[in-house]
C-alpha cells in the first residue's frame, strides 16, 4: 500500500479533544483547494470526530493511519 | 441552520472546560452557538477574571483539584483558549445576562471583549427557538 502525498502536515499529539480537530479546521481554511492535509491526532475522540466533521465540511478523508499510541489523518480539502 | 444555546451559569474551572469543549464542538460541526453568561458564568468574564485558571467545582473535593494538576500537567489547552478556538472556527456568541449585570453593576466595558451584548433572558429564549439549550 502506498502512503498518500500529503502538503502539509499538523502534529496536535498534545492536544485534547476537540483541538486535533480545531487544529486540522484551521489548516484546511488556510489552505487552498485541493491541498492534503495530515493531522497527527493521540485524541480518541479524532477518531470519530475527524470524519463526521469531514463528511459534513464535504472534505475527503484520504486514510486514517495506525501509528502505535496516534493516528494520522489525511485529509483533502474539497476543489 | 442547526443552533445550541448554553446558559453559562456556573464560574468553576471545570463546568467553565466543559462549556468551552462543548461550545467548541458545536462550532466545528457549524452549529450556530450561544452562550449566556449569568451569575458566576459571567463573573469568570469580567475583565479583570478572563483567562484566569479558576478553582475547581467544590463539589468533587480533591478529586477536582486533582483533575486540575492532571489537566495542567498533561498541558491541556484552558476555558479561555478553548472558548477562543470554538470562536475562530465558528459561528460563536457570547451574551451578557442583564440581570447579574445589574446585580453586580456592570457595564459591557468591564467585561472581555468576547461578549458581544447585554441581553435579557426572554431574548436570549427567543433567539433559542427549538435548538438546544444547555445548562452549565
């Protein structure tokens, strides 16, 4: 399996719930469309928030990454 | 366009971290937010309180001011900064009750900038409609 290029990546390992999500929102507005995005998220709340906020915001969530105590989402802002 | 309304009732530590966490989520979600600060909600945001680590809920004991020094140690991000992110991600409102203002004879000038008005209980219902309406 390939790793998805990403364009910018956010580590919020040392943010709570909801700022991996706050973080990634900020980034995705600063952004222009088409850009992927990577957030480093050890919240386990990322792991729904993340994609229900996607979904809604009508971004692509590319892959959700398993990396041992974290998970990396990728995500691509909608064009 | 979906709406929650929080009547910020409650100027401890704690309920203030879960207001904020809550206002925050509603925010990212594009829910549009209020938060009525009254009593003790609105004491935390007078000008000279804002940003201020608060003590914890009496009500928890040690376990409270335990849970503050674990939040601390783990740098968790306070009310005040949370309440700030849910406002730079959404659409985020924060109203003075009318009634504490008088109270404690306030003016808007002595509160932080993030209040936006005064207003009385029956406006702040109104504008509640059917969305959901939190007491903290």
């Amino acid at each position: 399996m390939t790793t998805p290029s990403v364009e910018r990546e956010i580590d919020a390992r040392s943010s709570f719930c909801p700022g991996p999500l706050m973080e990634l929102i900020r980034a995705i507005r600063e952004s222009d469309p088409g850009t992927t995005i990577a957030v480093l998220s050890k919240d386990p709340g990322s792991r729904t928030d993340i994609p229900a906020w996607t979904a809604k915001a009508g971004h692509e969530l590319v892959a959700v990454e398993e990396q041992g105590d974290h998970a990396r989402f990728i995500v691509r802002k909608a064009s | 366009m979906e709406k929650m309304s929080i009547v910020l009732f409650s100027g401890t530590g704690d309920k203030l971290q879960a207001a904020a966490t809550m206002a925050s989520g509603a925010a990212a979600m594009g829910v549009e937010t209020h938060v009525f600060l009254t009593f003790w909600g609105l004491n935390a945001l007078r000008k000279d309180m804002a940003g201020k680590a608060l003590p914890m809920s009496a009500d928890y004991g040690q376990d409270g001011e335990n849970m503050a020094k674990l939040m601390q140690d783990k740098g968790a991000h306070g009310w005040y900064e949370v309440f700030g992110m849910a406002r730079d991600v959404g659409d985020v409102h924060f109203h003075a009750c009318s009634h504490t203002m008088d109270l404690m004879d306030l003016t808007l000038d002595d509160l932080d900038p993030i209040v936006e008005d005064v207003i009385g209980v029956a406006t702040f219902v109104s504008n509640a409609g059917d969305g959901n309406v939190l007491f903290i």
